[in-house]
C-alpha cells in the first residue's frame, strides 16, 4: 500500500475515486435522513450508522467480486417482438428493480407526509428500526452496483496504470471507499437533522430521490438495450442530474434564508421538532 501511495498518479486516482464516491453517495444520504426521520430519536443515529456501514460493505465485497459483477453484463434473456426488442442482463435488473423501489418508496412517503395520519408514541420502535434497515439495505445494493461499476470504469482494471496492478487498483477503490464513508457519517448527523427540521427540504429531497428513480428506471432499460420500434433507449447522464440537484437546493438555501422568521409547515412523521413548534404553534 505505501508503495502504492509513493505513486502520484495513485494519490490522484484516490482523491477523484473518493470525490466521487461522495458525489454518488449524496442520494444515500437523502434516502437515509428521509427514512431516519421517522423513527425515534434515539434510534436515528444507530439507523443512519447501521446503513452507511452497509453500504461500505456492500461496496467493498461487490470490489473483491469485481469479477462476477462484471459478468452481470453478460446477457441472460433476450426478447425481440418486432416493436420491441431486449438483451436483458443481471445488471439491468438490478439497476431497474432498485429504480423502481425508490419510485415507489418516494411517492408513498410524499404521499403519507403531506395527507397521511401522523404516528402514535406508541408505535413499536424496533419493527419500525427493522424495517428502516432492510429498505436502507435494498437501496444500498442498488447503490452500490452503481458506484462501483462508475468506479471500476474510472480505473481499469485491465489497462491500470504502471506501477499499481490489478492489486493496486483495487486497493485504491476500497481505500476511496472507506474514506468516503466515514466522511458520509461525519455529517449524515448533521444533515438528516436539518433535512428533517425544513419541511420544504424534506419534499425537495424526495423529488430528488424521484429523479434518481428514474435516472435509475433508464439506466436499466439501457443496459437492457430496450428498443421501441428501432430506437434504442440511452441513458441520463448524471451530470445533468447532480446539477439540477444543487442548482435546486442553492435556491431553496436562498428562500430559507430569506424566511427565517417563518414557521415551517408541519409534515407527519417528523420526528425532530423546532423548540417552538414543541409548544403547539404549529400550522394546520
């Protein structure tokens, strides 16, 4: 490893791979503050702790099995209808069942924080922990097939750079990685805690978690090599994506700023309260 990190070249491998691991993990940190939120207070952190360890062990086993996520590619299915033609691949299903849970998992929760019933003290904590672990969990997997196979295409593993191997690139990649992570549950605290005291950043989130379901829906149908009537389908690039991200919350950090004196409107579920909403000046 220290011969490794002798080479420059590894050093600028590490910083980008970990940058965008950080990147690619902004919608884990949603999901993660969105699904946190609901629980107690004292569960949250052990929530947003339990799923961000899983996502470094997700990532780090699939990178010592780079060899059978790779042949995921291969084609398992094909189906050519005239109209309609596809290769479907392990990948593609993957990609495209994950982007279809998060559809659903964002709607159902803009739906149950704007016009559901608001839980009772009594709801039973460790169900609702478990729960929150395996929908993490499910996410995780998507997420971490993406994240990997956007890394893995950064640096080749075949065509690696002289002096670091195949060993040496992927040791890079769990290094990158694990570094990303633990910067991940430094500031997860802090921003599921101001994601679930904005109301209005909470709805943002979740459109978020909208796009990235659909980003992810076409991604799959890409990889799938889905063709209507001769045009195959392509894919999002997630430049586009990440800007309209931060371009959205750049504007919303303006309004917030802007209505500081205004109480936010009340959503179901939010755990967290602001001390003066605590004292029943809430909105209905």
């Amino acid at each position: 490893m220290f011969e490794i990190l002798a080479n420059p070249d590894a050093w600028i491998a590490l910083l980008t791979l970990t940058f965008l691991e950080i990147i690619l993990g902004i919608d884990n940190i949603v999901f993660l503050s969105i699904v946190s939120g609901k629980l107690a207070a004292e569960d949250q952190p052990k929530a947003r702790r339990i799923g961000l360890s899983l996502a470094m062990a997700f990532r780090i086993i699939l990178l010592f099995g780079i060899t059978w996520v790779l042949g995921l590619q291969d084609t398992i299915a094909s189906v050519d209808w005239g109209w309609f033609s596809a290769h479907i691949t392990g990948q593609s299903i993957i990609i495209f069942a994950g982007g279809l849970f998060l559809l659903y998992k964002s709607v159902t929760e803009i739906h149950h924080k704007l016009e559901g019933e608001e839980e009772g003290t009594n709801a039973k904590a460790g169900n609702t922990l478990s729960s929150a672990i395996i929908q993490i969990a499910l996410l995780n997997l998507v997420f971490s097939f993406d994240s990997i196979l956007t890394a893995v295409g950064l640096i080749s593993m075949k065509e690696a750079p002289e002096g670091f191997g195949y060993a040496g690139a992927l040791e890079i990649m769990i290094l990158s990685v694990v570094i990303s992570i633990l910067i991940m549950m430094a500031f997860a605290g802090p921003v599921s805690k101001f994601v679930n005291q904005h109301p209005t950043i909470q709805i943002l989130g979740l459109s978020f978690l909208i796009l990235i379901g659909v980003m992810l829906v076409v991604e799959g149908s890409h990889l799938a090599h889905f063709s209507f009537g001769g045009s195959e389908v392509t894919s999002i690039p997630k430049g586009y994506l990440y800007f309209t991200i931060f371009f959205s919350l750049f504007v919303e950090f303006l309004n917030l700023k802007m209505r500081k004196t205004k109480n936010p409107v009340k959503l179901h579920n939010n755990k967290i309260r602001d001390k003066k909403l605590e004292d029943g000046d809430l909105l209905d």
